[in-house]
C-alpha cells in the first residue's frame, strides 16, 4: 500500500476507534443512570435530565468544533477535545449529590462533539464519490453506545455491583485512545479552510433553507438513536422486569446495528442517492414506531358466551425486532444525511456538520427528557414512541413538499475557494 493510499485509511481507522471510545463514554448514563437513579430517588423526569446533560454540552459544541477543524485541522481539535474529557471522566465516579452528576454529565458530554470534528477531517482524505462511505464507516463509531451496554454492566458485576468503576476505566481509556489517535493520524494543512475566509463567511449557510431541512431530518434519525440509546436499558427494566445485565444487552440490539450499519448506509447514500435513501428510511421508521407506539392493553368483549378477556401488546421478541430494524434504519439515515452535506456544501462541511450535528444533538437531549415527562404524565411507557412517530411524520411532509418541484438527485455544491476535499 503506497503512502498516498495509505494515509487516508490510517486517518479513517484511527479517527472511527476514538469515536467510538467517545460514543461509549457519551452515553455512560445508559446504564449507570438507573442505579443512581435509584441512589437518589429520582423520578422519571429527573431521570431524563440526567441521562441527557452530557448530550446538551456534546451538542452546543459541535458547531465551534466544526468551525475549528475547518480553520486548524481535525487532529489536533480531537486530541484537544480528548484530552479535554479525561479529569471530568473520572470525577464522575465522586458525584453524590443530583446537581453534582448534571454539572460534571457537561463536561464528560463534550466527547460528544468529537462528530463534529471526525466528519470533516475524514471526508476530506477522499474523493467526492467516496465520500459518503468514509464518512459512514467513521459514523460506524456510534457503535460505542453499544459498547457501553455491553462493558458497563460487566464491569459493575466485577467491582461488586459498583458503578463508580465505569468512569473510572472509561477515564484511563479515554487518555489512552487519545494518544493512539495522536500516534496514527496525519495532518494535511491544504485541508483547512484559507485564513482569509472569516467566520460570518462560513456562518452564512445558515440563510440556506437545505441546511435546517437537514437539521430536522438528523433530529430525528440521531437525535431519535441517541434518546433511544439512552432510554431503552431502563425501558427493557420497567417493561418487561429484565435486570440490569439482560436489559442492556437487548437494548444492544437497537444501538448495535444503529452504529455499524452507518457504514453500509454511506455506500448506498453513494450508490442510490441521499434523497431515495433517507426517504425510504423515515418510511420504515413511521411504520416501527407506529407498532411500537400500542401500549400494553387488556379488555373484555361481552359475547354471546359471556365475557371474554383479551390482551394486546408487543411481546419482549416482537419488541425487541422492531427496535432492531429501527437502529438499521437510522444507521442508514445517519450517514445519507451527510451524504446531503457532502453533496452541497464541500468546502464547508465542518461548519455545515457542526450546524446539523448541534440539532440532531438537541433532539437527543430533548428527547429524553420528554419521554420521561410523558411517563410522569400519562403512565404510559410506549408514549415515548409516540412521540417519535409524531417527529417523522413531520420530515416526510417537509421532504415531499421540498423536493417535489425539482430533481430528487439534483444538488447545488456550496463551496468555499481555496479547500482542497481530498487528494
């Protein structure tokens, strides 16, 4: 493999494993959010705050993340931001107090911006028509939720049921991941954005209406994951009465293939179009959600032979395979939504990612929270689904209306002289 090759694949391999370490540190509260939860007595509200603070800073920050890998170059913006996460980590594990874990959950939640930085300095390392599957192969890294649901509880059994050993593992990890990404990425300075462009220049996709159709679109296909991610180990527990460890590992079921398959996702954004692709995607989703939405129901009919009970609802396998073909779909969803950005805004792609990836980050931080109001509000556990089924009936509409007077596949590319895509 000669250099020119070479390089470009060292960038990708290294950048998507400390995604990945990021992810699994970014969705921690996953799984140690239900034991401090019954630590401190919360509801289900509360319980939402909690599990989405670190989704709320990973979210703010991804628009000046985006903005700096653009300026100064995707390596050393990650290894900052790595860095950055490694104290607050490991404080974690001394939290005792509720306010303590939501101050601490920002800091630890700047992890999450670490897209915002991978999606640009990957993208550029490859030409355009290859674009879509470097950029779903580094989204691949969305696996680390899974990770989590499957290191977390193991690592909690072994320390005697204690959670405080997660952040404390996670730290070590965290340090050690961002000296190999350190060690086998490279830096090409003809891939950041001339000194000459100014910040108003790059902010000026903001009046593009393309830009905040894409925001709602990854609102709700990551947006949507990153709620359900960190949702569904709870779900499993008050649904179903799985423990801890049982529950974790069918809520990997849905993070799983919703963080691998974004590479596949990215080769058939390639192949078949960011349009085709990320509307058959919401059609499945509308479809999952709608089944997933039934509440567990029991009612008596009176028949001719006297009343007869009956009981409607998803059994855990039934369950459990819808959420499955919902994390393919998003995965999917996920990387042809950057398909959109790629196509339209080359030389912008850090700024315009930042944006994108700072709502779908808002709708995961949102989202939660809501699911928990709902439970608190109507006692019902599937609400949450509702909620989300409500959110892609809106993305269809937009998309029928916005693309139905032009070319599905027909893109106008925004981009800003002097930036090289790749080499």
């Amino acid at each position: 493999m000669n250099p020119q090759t070479r390089k470009p694949i060292m960038v990708l391999a290294s950048s998507t494993f400390a995604f990945t370490i990021c992810f699994a540190v970014w969705m921690m509260f996953a799984v140690i959010g239900i034991p401090i939860k019954k630590q401190l007595g919360l509801n289900e509200t509360e319980f939402g705050l909690l599990a989405a603070m670190p989704v709320l800073s990973g979210s703010l920050i991804r628009v000046p993340l985006g903005i700096w890998t653009d300026r100064f170059g995707g390596r050393i913006v990650f290894f900052l931001l790595m860095i950055s996460t490694v104290v607050p980590i490991w404080l974690m594990s001394y939290a005792t107090a509720y306010w303590q874990f939501l101050v601490i959950g920002l800091f630890v939640g700047l992890a999450g911006g670490s897209f915002s930085v991978g999606t640009p300095y990957v993208a550029r390392w490859f030409p355009r028509n290859r674009q879509g599957l470097a950029m779903g192969v580094f989204g691949a890294g969305n696996s680390g939720s899974a990770l989590t649901k499957f290191v977390a509880p193991v690592l909690m059994v072994a320390a005697g049921g204690s959670w405080t050993i997660v952040p404390q593992v996670y730290s070590v990890v965290m340090l050690i991941t961002s000296v190999l990404f350190w060690i086998f990425s490279a830096t090409e300075k003809s891939h950041n954005v001339p000194q000459t462009v100014s910040f108003s220049d790059q902010m000026k996709m903001l009046k593009d209406p393309r830009v905040w159709r894409y925001c709602q679109y990854y609102s709700v296909v990551f947006g949507g994951y990153v709620a359900l991610a960190l949702w569904m180990t709870k779900y499993y527990v008050g649904e179903y009465g799985f423990d801890l460890q049982t529950a974790a590992l069918l809520a990997a079921c849905f993070s799983l293939p919703g963080g691998v398959l974004r590479a596949l996702g990215g080769w058939i954004s390639d192949r078949y179009g960011a349009y085709k692709t990320t509307w058959w995607v919401m059609w499945v989703c509308w479809i999952a959600f709608f089944l997933l939405s039934y509440p567990q129901t029991s009612f008596t009919i009176l028949t001719v032979g006297g009343p007869r009970d009956f009981h409607l609802g998803l059994t855990p396998t039934l369950f459990t395979i819808l959420l499955f073909v919902v994390g393919i779909a998003m995965a999917i969803g996920k990387a042809s939504v950057f398909k959109f950005i790629s196509d339209d805004f080359t030389g912008n792609i850090g700024a315009v990612s930042g944006v994108v990836g700072l709502a779908g980050g808002l709708g995961g931080f949102v989202l939660p929270i809501m699911f928990g109001a709902m439970v608190d509000i109507t006692g019902v556990r599937s609400s949450s689904f509702m909620l989300l089924y409500g959110t892609v009936c809106v993305s269809l509409v937009w998309m029928h209306y916005s693309f139905r007077h032009h070319g599905a596949g027909k893109s106008k590319v925004t981009a800003i002289p002097g930036v090289a895509t790749s080499h």
